[in-house]
C-alpha cells in the first residue's frame, strides 16, 4: 500500500511477474532491488511457474450491454476458459465479457458429464456471491446457449444487467481468482477498486480458501484492506521522492511501527473501524517491546539525558551540603563527568576550603574528565583525589550516590552497601538521589524506590543501627525522583544481607505490580515507554529475586554448618 498514486504499485508487480517468468533484472531495473533496507523486498521463493497479473484496467472487445445470452465456444474454452474478465475500455464491453465468463462458467459446470472440478468451480462463485450480496446466481441451458440470471432474496427473479458496478467487480476478481489451478502467484492491483469499505474485508475474506498453496499480492490505499491481513503481511511503498538515492521503496510495517502508527493515526481521522483498536495495540506493544530490547542492549547508556534530570539533583545535593560541617571528607561514588560539582560552585568558598573530596569511578575517562572539570571551577578543595570504586574508599562523612544503586545490580547490592556503610564515619550521611528512569542500555536495571528502600535498611532502623528519610518529588519535567538520606549511628554493627535484598525486591514487584494493574484497568493514563518502564522493572526484579533467594538459602546453609 502507499499513500500516495505514482509511489510505484503497479509498476512494482509488474516488475514481480516479470522476473517470476525468468526476468531476473526487472526489479533492480525498476528500481527495487536495494537490499540494504531489511525486508524491503517481497521474497518469492520458489520462484512461481505460472503468474497472474491482473491490472487495474484491461482493454477487451465491446459489445452490447442489452443481451441476455451468450454465445457458446468451443467445449475446450468453455471447460477452460484462459481469459481474464475486469475491466475494459468500455463499460458495457466489460459487462459483456464478464456476462459471457459466468454463463461459460455455468454451461461448463451444468453440462452433463461435466468435470468436477468445473462443477466445484461454479458452486463456488455461486455461495460466495450468496454470502456476500444475499443473491443468487442461477441459469438454464437452452438450444441459445447458457443464461444466467440473479434470483432475489424475496424469490423473484431479475436480468444480470441488474448489477451493480461492486458486485460486477466481485464476481470478475472471484473468475479470476478460480479460473486457472495452475497459477501459483496472484497479483490483484487496486483490489479496493468500486468496493465500499466494509465489503473490501469481505473480499479478502471470501478469496483466502481459494487462494491456499499460491503467492498472493495485493495493492491497495485502503485502510479497510490494511486493517484486513495481520500486520507481518503489510508491505509500504514510499514514493522515490520520499526516499534517500540506494534505499528500498518497499517497506515491511512489521519492522517500522513508526510508519505503521503515523498510517494507523491518519486512517483514525475518518475511520471509525474497530480492527484500528488492534493496530494501535500491536504498534504500541511493539513500542514496548522495541524499547524493552534496546534497554536489554549490552552496550553503553545512549539517550541517558532522557532518562536522568541533572539540575533537579544538583539543587538536592546543594541542599544536602548545607548540613555538611567544616572539615569533612565527601565522597563520590560514580561521579561520572562531574555534573554534580555544579552544586559546590555557589557554595561558601571558605567552605569549600575546608572540605576533603574523593571522587570515584569504575571508568579512568571520567575521573580524568572530573579533574579538568574541577579545575575549570576553581573550587578549591583542601584536597581533591580521584580514585577508581575498587580502591578502598576513604572513611567519609558524607557518601554522595547518585544514579549508582540502580547501575549496582541487585546481586551486589548487599556488598556494595557494606562497604559504603561500614566506611562512613558515626553520625555520617550516605545521600541517594535516583532519577526513576530506565536509561537505555542498563541491563541489570532494577529501580529502588522509597518504599524497597525502607524494606532494605529496615532490619538495621529497626535496631536503630540507621536513620533512613526519603521523599520522592518530580523534577521540574515532571520526571519522578528520590531523594534519600541515611544518617549512619553505628557503622560498625551494620550489616545488610542478601535476605534484606531479596526483600526489598518482593518490594519493587508489588510497587510495581500495582501501577501496572492501574494502567491496565485504565485508571492512569500509560504511554509505552512507561509501560515498558515498570514491566521492564517487574521482569528483572523477579529474575533477580529468584536468584538471590537461592544464593540466600545458601548462605544460611554454610552459617548453620
């Protein structure tokens, strides 16, 4: 399908049946034969034997629309008839040819000793007519030759010249479409053509059960025909202005749901057709799942600026640092390129003078880049050290962790969060801010809200080993965040465990789990990336949960050993 006349339908199958007769190079000659756009070309493999085209518009002989018999050929050409029936150069040349084939349909099936295939033929066109328009076809065989006429659903009886220009057309695609076993490809070009909407799916409908064993291609503009064949069965035809010198015209809309929802969202405009609901669903489910597999890429975060919101948490941090006394230590831990040293900037420079920073990353690159960065500030630190996360990290007051406990990954967390506590010194602060995104590229993703958080440290709250406070605002794009703070009393006795994990993961997949079941019920409005957001969230945490209990059962097995 295209949207546009002239993108090159017709010229397209054309070329198709011309290589299926052995013209290798007609299609690269047209203009087709790029592959670089994946799926671009209709693969028909093996190569046909017999093609059928059947053109938009075909000259036939004329003739007078007012008589009602046709003269009859041969038996041969009546048994089997090779030409095809449509169009003509002449309406009433058109009405004869097609008046003629159905009569030589019905002598040939009704004739005595008749084959039975040609039997089968005519009680075919006969139902499917029925189904369709609620009328009969029926005839007699006299001396004249074959006479068909229309029988009414009332019974009475009415010329075939009663036909109207649809069901004309019906009854020439369906000769076509049965006239000759052996064609195993079938090009229909414009099968829209003089058929209102609803009937267009019921055309397609009533071709499929004669269609099996053979190649199919049909070209349309129609949104009823597009809504009719599931969507891995939809090709698109851009016209060559609208594609760059070297690429395909063709398109698969399987692989291109953006294209698929621009069509789905134009046709919505005057369409009220309910299989659009479907289509839309298919575009948005494939949205999710399209940017499910990116977030599941191994490669390095891309489009993160999407996904995390730097002034929101540079301003949070400045907050924070307000609290912090003289002669402290801070430190960083995946202090990235420094975006968050804008927030000692504005900051008391005799502060500043009085403060030791440590910044650590697992990436040499960034603390290179964090050290030019601090440069160009001139903040001043009493001192500044970058060090890698796997050095010993440095007894601190203040442990700075933003957009780290996710990137963690839930099967380290519990070490992890050891070595922070067990290095802040009492009465110290480890500060966590999150953008609640997904950034594409983090496959070990599991998000850690305020509620998986308090589930995490509530054995060392309990005992009163942490204070745990958090809050979770908006950025100023409405992204959601968490802000948290855990002042540290006793870092010695603190110890979190893998149990503590696999519990704040039972969290995670309720928090979940719940905003899923809202946006299914349809009480909040849900785009996909969000969907894909929380289903994404739900998946790993589960995978991860399973995981850790196994490894949780372990443990307690070699401590009670």
């Amino acid at each position: 399908m295209s949207r546009k006349n002239g993108a090159g339908k017709s010229q397209l199958c054309l070329g198709i049946v011309s290589t299926a007769r052995g013209g290798d190079n007609s299609l690269r000659e047209m203009g087709y034969g790029s592959r670089e756009q994946s799926g671009g070309i209709i693969e028909v493999n093996p190569r046909p034997n017999l093609p059928l085209w059947r053109p938009p518009v075909r000259p036939l002989a004329q003739a007078n629309r007012d008589s009602d018999f046709a003269t009859l050929g041969q038996l041969s050409s009546v048994i089997n008839p090779k030409q095809m029936t449509g169009y003509t150069n002449n309406l009433d040349g058109r009405f004869r040819q097609l008046h003629n084939h159905i009569c030589n349909m019905y002598v040939a099936g009704a004739i005595n000793g008749a084959p039975r295939s040609e039997r089968q033929r005519w009680t075919t066109i006969v139902e499917s007519f029925r189904r369709v328009f609620s009328k009969q076809l029926t005839g007699e065989y006299t001396s004249k030759g074959g006479r068909v006429g229309i029988r009414l659903s009332n019974g009475s009886l009415t010329k075939f010249a009663t036909l109207s220009t649809g069901e004309l057309e019906f009854l020439s695609l369906l000769c076509d479409v049965l006239d000759d076993p052996e064609v195993d490809l079938l090009l229909i070009d414009e099968i829209d053509a003089h058929f209102h909407p609803d009937l267009q799916r019921r055309v397609i409908d009533e071709i499929k059960p004669q269609c099996a064993n053979r190649y199919v291609l049909l070209s349309s503009q129609s949104p009823a025909v597009m809504l009719s064949v599931p969507t891995s069965q939809l090709f698109f035809i851009r016209h060559n202005s609208e594609v760059p010198e070297g690429k395909n015209q063709v398109t698969r809309l399987d692989s291109d749901y953006g294209l698929l929802s621009s069509l789905t969202e134009m046709y919505a405009g005057f369409s009220s057709d309910l299989r659009l609901v479907n289509t839309f669903s298919q575009a948005a489910t494939h949205d999710l799942i399209k940017y499910a597999e990116e977030c599941l890429t191994e490669s390095e975060v891309v489009a993160h600026g999407k996904a995390r919101d730097d002034e929101p948490q540079v301003a949070s941090l400045r907050g924070s640092l307000l609290h912090v006394p003289s002669n402290a230590t801070i430190c960083e831990v995946g202090v990235g390129q420094g975006r968050l040293l804008r927030a000692y900037e504005k900051l008391d420079p005799s502060w500043r003078a009085q403060i030791e920073f440590v910044a650590t990353d697992i990436h040499q690159s960034n603390l290179e880049s964090v050290a030019q960065l601090e440069a160009s500030l001139k903040l001043n630190f009493k001192s500044f050290k970058t060090q890698h996360v796997d050095e010993e990290l440095p007894e601190s007051d203040l442990f700075v962790l933003a957009n780290v406990i996710h990137e963690v990954g839930p099967d380290n967390l519990a070490d992890f969060m050891n070595r922070i506590l067990r290095r802040t010194r009492p009465d110290g602060r480890i500060l966590l801010l999150e953008a609640l995104e997904l950034a594409v590229g983090e496959r070990r993703f599991v998000l850690f809200d305020g509620a998986s958080l308090a589930t995490l440290f509530q054995r060392e709250v309990a005992v009163r080993h942490v204070e745990l406070r958090f809050a979770n605002p908006n950025s100023y794009s409405q992204l959601p965040l968490l802000e948290a703070v855990l002042l540290v009393k006793q870092p010695e006795e603190c110890h979190i465990t893998t149990q503590d994990v696999v519990n704040a993961l039972v969290t995670v997949q309720l928090q979940a789990a719940a905003k899923l079941d809202l946006m299914v019920d349809e009480q909040t409005n849900a785009k996909s990336r969000v969907l894909a957001f929380h289903a994404h969230n739900l998946a790993n945490s589960k995978t991860f949960e399973i995981r850790l209990r196994r490894l949780a059962q372990a443990e307690m097995g070699r401590g009670s050993s």
